[in-house]
C-alpha cells in the first residue's frame, strides 16, 4: 500500500493545502520566516559544536583551573570586598 511513497500529485495536493492554509499572500513571509529560523538553527548547532571541541576533557589536567572552590576556601573577589 505504501510502496511508492511520495508521487508528484502527492506533493500537489499538499502545495494546494498549504496555498488554501495560509494564502498567497503570506507565503513568501512564511518562506523568509522559516529561512531565518533555519540559518539561527545552524549558527546555534554551530556555536554549541565549537564549544564542545574547546572544552578540556574531564581528565585534562588544562581544566584543572576550572573546577569549583570548596567551601572551605575563601572565594577570589576582585579586591573591593565583593
């Protein structure tokens, strides 16, 4: 029953709904909304790919400057008491 998936008069019909849907004049906003949203989506799954080479791995002795004070030391202030 589903062998051949999507034919060309399947991709009519949904073109036709979506024309009925949202209206021809809306599409080219819907168009250029949706391509913004897809450009924010790759600089976003970018960005968090580039952070995640960058962090050290959690044996690197390099993030050893990272981990958190313990309580019972002093927290660094920035020499005006805050």
């Amino acid at each position: 029953m589903l062998r051949n998936g999507l034919e060309p008069w399947h991709l009519l019909i949904v073109a036709i709904v979506v024309i009925v849907l949202f209206g021809s004049k809306k599409l080219p906003d819907t168009a250029r909304s949706l391509g913004r949203s897809m450009r924010i989506l790759k600089s976003e799954a970018k960005a968090l790919k580039e952070e995640g080479v960058a962090d050290p791995a959690p044996g690197d002795p390099a993030g050893s400057a990272a981990q958190p004070v313990s309580p019972s030391e002093p927290a660094a202030t920035d020499g005006r008491g805050r």
